[in-house]
C-alpha cells in the first residue's frame, strides 16, 4: 500500500467490511476521568438504550458482518444486564470484548465475565504509580482496586490488555507503564493519543505536540521486539506510515508474515472499517468524532454502514484536504480525523499533529 495516492474518486472498498465496533453501552461512570471524551458521570442518562433495543442493536449487527465488539462507556460494568448483552453477542457469533477502568472487577464479576463470553478486557492504567494514575482518573484509591480487578481477571483466564492516554502529564512515565504491562502479563498494550473532546478540551496545554508526537511513537514502535505482547497505537494514524519509514532502510517487505496486523490494517479506521454507537443508539464514525451518522431508533445498522454520507466521505481519499489528501500514506495512515474536525471543524481537513511532508507538494 506504500505509495499509493488516491486516484480522483478512489474508494477504500465498494463495500468495506465492518471489522471492529466500539459500543457505548452506558455513559455513567464511577470515576471522573480527565481525558473523558464523553465527560461520563455518574448518570443516570435516560435516553439509554434498555436491554430490548440493545438486544435488537446486536441483532443489526450481525446483519452487517462479524465485527469485534467492544463494549464500552462510561464504565460498562453499571449497566445492569451487561452480562446478558454480552452472553447474547458471544451466542450470536460475536467476538465481546469490554473497555474498562478496572476498579468494580471483583472476583464474582471476573466470573460473570469469563462466564458471560467476554474474550478480552482492556485496563485503562494512565500511570506506573498509585499517585500519577489517580491524578489523572481524579478518584483516590482507583490504581490499587484497577490491580485488584488485574488479578482477578487472571484468576478467571480472560485475556488482559493495557490502554493509555498519552499526554505530557504521564509522557515521562510510558516505558515504567509499558514495563507494568508486561509485569501483569497483559497479552497487548494499547497506547492512545489524546483527542480533545468531552472534558479534554480542558486539557489542550497537556497535548503532545507534533514532533513529541513523532517522537513517541517512533519509540513505541521499537518496542515491539523487545517485549512479549502486542503493542498497538490508536488515535495515533501516522504510526502505520512510521511502521513503513522504520522498515524501509533495513529492505524490510511489510506484510502479514512480518507486520502481523499492523501491516493489513489502516491508521484511521473511522467509517471505514470501525464505527461507534453511543448510549442513546446514534452511529458515529468513531467515538471522538461526534458526528451523527443515523440514529438505530430510526433506521438500521446496515443501512447506515452502507448509506451514511459521513461514512462515503470518509471512504473517498480523494476528499481529503491539505497535506492528508496530497500525502503518499494516506492508504495507510490517513490523519485522525477525530483531531482534524477538533481542530478545524471539517472532518476531512489535514491532520494538526503530524511533521511529514508530503512527497507531492
């Protein structure tokens, strides 16, 4: 894919596959997290699907394809009938996966999530220290009861993942939380750019900038050899055209025999092939691009996939702006779109955090 522009009304495919799906099953939340996309409380929200539509949303799901789904929120462990959502999807064909901060992770919830079909849990830990993760999560006592529930997950055998948000406030600490990782025996770490979106607009002096950005993840991904799990960049596209700038002096051929995934998958996946549902059923092209794509207590999964005029857009290279829509990685990487709409209010403009120059000028 290295080195090809986007002909004039190129598509990704004519009809892409839905690969992942990110679902807010609640936006409440027991922790007031800083980066918050969704600046989630407590709740309660009243617009929340019930455990009818929820069901019906699966449902419409596996009418579109087979998709990893992730439950998210907020923190999916509120909403009461999650297990019987999860167990539904598992039964369905579904891979369930669930987001969390770890802190309600008892050992009976670790049972009921082993039991309910959930193959993988990701921890949220923003912090190698009891005192630099509870910062950031703005509760005391959230890094000891996100171990606690660490340790229970691995009584039960179910697969553990580490997800960070990176920000100046935590930069210092990436190798110590990757080291952590690798401690707790996580099968993959997740590493996440900051957005700002939700309570993050708060936090715009913690942004990287864009050479601390470059310089991340060019570290990161030297990681990757010398660590025994997974190590994986999101929100963070240009990682797939640094994969490529890294492999190239050494005659590397990036492929799935050398690159596993990250070799046939794509920086930006927003529309293309991942999408997000929030909590009251709107489908958005991911869940820090806030645009509303089709409403499932009006329409369908299916046809939103097939008929969003957001989701066309961002299918065709060729619409892209600026540096993005001239650069020869756009196949790979594509800019964060999610960054470019916070940035200038058009979801298809350049991508505000990135040093490349295009070889097209």
């Amino acid at each position: 894919m290295q080195g090809n522009k986007a002909k004039k009304g190129e598509r990704f495919e004519d009809d892409p596959q839905l690969r992942i799906l990110a679902w807010e099953v609640t936006r409440s939340c027991n922790l007031n997290c800083v980066h918050c996309r969704a600046s989630s409380d407590f709740g309660p929200y009243p617009q929340e699907l019930d455990t009818i539509e929820a069901m019906e949303v699966i449902d419409q799901i596996g009418e579109v394809g087979k998709p990893i789904i992730i439950l998210t929120g907020g923190e999916p462990l509120l909403r009461k009938d999650i297990f019987s959502l999860a167990a539904y999807g598992a039964k369905n064909g579904l891979r369930m996966v669930m987001g969390s901060n770890g802190t309600l992770i008892t050992p009976d919830v670790a049972k009921k999530i082993s039991e309910s079909g959930i193959k993988r849990v990701s921890i949220s830990l923003d912090g190698a220290t009891s005192e630099s993760h509870d910062a950031f999560r703005q509760v005391k006592g959230a890094f000891h009861r996100a171990m606690k529930g660490i340790e229970n997950l691995k009584e039960q055998g179910v697969e553990l993942q580490i997800n960070t948000t990176l920000t100046r406030h935590n930069l210092s600490e990436a190798e110590a939380i990757l080291d952590l990782s690798v401690r707790l025996g996580a099968v993959a770490h997740h590493i996440f750019l900051l957005v700002p979106t939700g309570r993050a607009k708060e936090m715009v002096n913690q942004e990287l900038n864009a050479q601390e950005y470059e310089d991340m993840l060019h570290w990161f991904y030297q990681q990757q050899d010398s660590v025994p799990l997974q190590v994986k960049a999101t929100c963070a596209p240009q990682y797939y055209r640094i994969l490529r700038q890294e492999a190239q002096p050494k005659g590397e051929t990036v492929d799935r025999q050398t690159h596993g995934l990250d070799a046939v998958t794509r920086g930006c996946l927003a529309g293309v092939s991942y999408c997000f549902i929030s909590y009251e059923g709107i489908v958005q092209p991911c869940g820090y691009l806030e645009l509303n794509s089709g409403d499932l207590r009006e329409s369908t999964l299916k046809d939103v996939w097939r008929n969003s005029s957001v989701f066309a857009n961002l299918r065709d290279f060729s619409k892209y702006k600026g540096k993005c829509g001239r650069c020869e990685y756009i196949a790979v990487c594509g800019g964060c779109r999610a960054r470019a709409y916070a940035a200038t209010g058009d979801y298809l403009s350049e991508e505000p955090l990135c040093v490349y120059s295009p070889l097209r000028s």
